[in-house]
C-alpha cells in the first residue's frame, strides 16, 4: 500500500510546496490613500521581496460590506491564492474587518491569530490582546487579516506568514 501524503513532514511539504503565490492586498481604512497607506506598501514590498506576486491591491472604508466584497471579488480571480487585508482588526466602534471576515470563512486557522498575539505581546506587551488578527479560508484561498500598524504587519510576515506561505498555499489547494 503506498505511503499517505498525510505522513509528509512539514519540510516534504514545503519542499513540494509553490516558492511564488499571487496575493491581493485589502487596506481598510477611513482615511487612507495611496500615499499614506504605509501599510500595504510594507506588505506589497515584503511580498514581492519574497518572488510573490501582488496580483491588485485596493483600500475600502471599513464598511463590512465593501470589506466582504472586496475579498469574494478577489478570492474569484484565479491568479489570486492569497488575500492579505490590514486594518480594522481593533476594538474601536468603526473596526469590522473581524467581522466581516470571519462571515466568510469555510474553515478557520486560529493559531494564526495565536501565534501572532503571542510575538505582538513580546514586542508591545500586554495591548497585544487588543488585536484580532486572524487567518481562515474562503473559497480555497488564504485569507488573512492584519492590523493597521506597519510593525504589526511586518511582524507577521517576517515571523508568520512569508516562511509558511506556499505551504499554505499547497494544502488549501489539495
């Protein structure tokens, strides 16, 4: 009987795993633009930097429905594998990103959310707790929601998400 995939070691994985995904970037913001959205520049640039491609990049207001419609429209292009959204992962009475995300997922990845409030507390200590950042998929792709702070995305892909990547991109297309 041959050998399951499922015993694969993570390094099998990523061995067999795509080294360049398409990505969509989602800035939500009230008060962005394209000059001053730091942010997803940081997230294009670290992308890019890495060989993936942005495939298109946007800013909405933090509108759960433009939010919504944004990430169905992208997870519908077939070159995108990937939508990175940041922004609107606070408390305060506008953030919806969390919201309107978690709607629509099909499956959840909590550890992602974990793992980054885990290295957020030991850059910034205990306000950490106040992000709800989160990863999940929608129609087999990776959707991933960060903070507005630029340390706080840089954070994420340095530690997170550009080493695991492809991988994750390889076991939501299985």
């Amino acid at each position: 009987m041959p050998e399951r995939d499922a015993a694969a070691t993570p390094r099998e994985h990523k061995a067999s795993a795509p080294k360049a995904v398409g990505c969509f970037v989602l800035t939500v913001s009230d008060t962005k633009t394209p000059d001053t959205d730091t942010s997803g520049a940081l997230i294009r640039d670290r992308l890019t930097g890495a060989g993936h491609s942005v495939v298109g990049s946007t800013i909405v207001r933090d509108e759960p429905a433009d939010v919504a419609r944004v990430v169905k429209e992208a997870c519908g292009d077939g070159r995108v594998q990937v939508v990175i959204l940041t922004g609107g992962t606070g408390i305060t009475s506008r953030d919806s990103t969390f919201e309107a995300v978690t709607a629509l997922l099909d499956k959840r990845l909590p550890g992602f959310g974990e793992l980054f409030r885990v290295l957020s507390y030991q850059e910034v200590g205990a306000a950490a707790m106040l992000s709800r950042a989160q990863m999940g998929i929608h129609a087999r792709r990776v959707v991933v929601s960060l903070p507005g702070s630029p340390n706080a995305c840089r954070l994420a892909l340095d530690k997170l998400l550009l080493p695991e990547l492809g991988h994750l991109v390889r076991e939501v297309s299985r």
